[in-house]
C-alpha cells in the first residue's frame, strides 16, 4: 500500500458532518406519489439503485453550505432573519419531465425536473438570495444570478439517461423551511418554516 503524502503544517480538513439549505416540501400524498414514479423509473432502467423513501423528497431552494462539527450559529441566524423578510403569495408548480444529473458514462442523481412549470420556484430562489445577501452572506455562491435547476431527486447512482416527459406532478407551495442535513446519516432536521403570504 503506497504511503500518504504528509507536507508539515498541511492537515486534511475536517470532513463535513452537517449541512444547511432552504427547501420546498411536497405535501404528504405528492411526496408518495413521487416516491412511487421514482420506484417505476429505477425499475425501467434495471438498476440497483433505491428510490429516496416518500419522506426525503424535497426541492432545495438554496444551498448554504456543508460545515465539519456542528452548524454555525451565526449562519443560522442569519438564514433565519433572511427568511422572515420573504414576502410571496402561495404558489404552484408542475413538474413534467425525469433527467439525469449523471456526467455520461458514469451513473448520478436521477431527478424530476420542469421547464416553464417551476418559473416561481426561480423568484423564490432569487428572493431568497437577495435577503441572505443582505443579511451578510458574502458568498458568491449565494446570489440571484447562481444557475438554478428546480428538481425533486428521485435516487442517486442511476445511470444516465436522455431527459424524457413523465406524467406531471404539481406541488402546491404554501411555505419554505430552513434543513439541517446531518450529512451521510440520510436525515433531515427542519429547523423553521415559513409560510408564503404576500403583504
């Protein structure tokens, strides 16, 4: 076995336990539905992949960061304060197709994705990052202009495959929540929510 390469004064950093983002829920019946299309679809492509259970489905909002020991209080507060300045009206979505988020050949995230039906999903993206912003996140990961790919993963280590249309699925957006990702344990802890009112 070929040793490890060790230059003084360089440690390898910590590996990340805990992450953090905003995300949309499907309500309970959507969630099973999604689950049961995410089953037919690992079925068609034969491959030994699991679907995510009902309860894992989600749609991330914004990612805001995966952290080693805990997550930083102040990131935290100001993801919260953020939040609360949000001000949007309840909302729809329809998601219509399945795609891969693989690098062809090798296998990926298999993913439900929408074209012009998850528009609103971008403005609450986009709101959400000019609140972050102005709560003192500096990252440039974090910004109004960072692509955004609305999606539902549907199970990870799928092959790839072309994008094709599915059966839609709409997901009523009444509130976002801020998730607490402990990270390798599949598990997801809401921290808050906040539901959608105009005002």
């Amino acid at each position: 076995m070929p040793e490890q390469l060790w230059l003084p004064g360089l440690e390898a950093p910590p590996t990340p336990t805990d992450g953090l983002f905003f995300a949309v829920f499907p309500d309970t019946n959507t969630a099973a539905g999604i689950a049961k299309l995410a089953q037919q679809l690992c079925g068609e492509t034969r491959s030994k992949s699991k679907p995510l259970a009902a309860n894992r489905m989600h749609v991330t909002l914004l990612h805001l960061g995966n952290f080693a020991g805990g997550l930083p209080p102040a990131r935290v507060d100001a993801a919260v304060n953020a939040a609360a300045s949000i001000r949007m009206e309840p909302f729809s979505v329809e998601f219509d197709n399945a795609l891969s988020f693989a690098l062809k050949p090798r296998p990926g995230p298999l993913v439900l994705g929408g074209g012009e039906g998850v528009a609103r999903l971008h403005a609450l993206h986009d709101a959400l990052a000019s609140a972050l912003q102005h709560a003192g996140f500096e990252d440039r990961a974090i910004s109004a202009n960072t692509p955004y790919t609305p999606h539902v993963t549907l199970a990870y280590g799928m092959p790839w495959i072309a994008a094709r249309p599915v059966e839609a699925v709409s997901l009523n957006v009444r509130e976002f929540a801020l998730v607490h990702s402990l990270l390798g344990r599949t598990r997801h802890v809401v921290l808050a929510r906040w539901p959608l009112a105009a005002g």
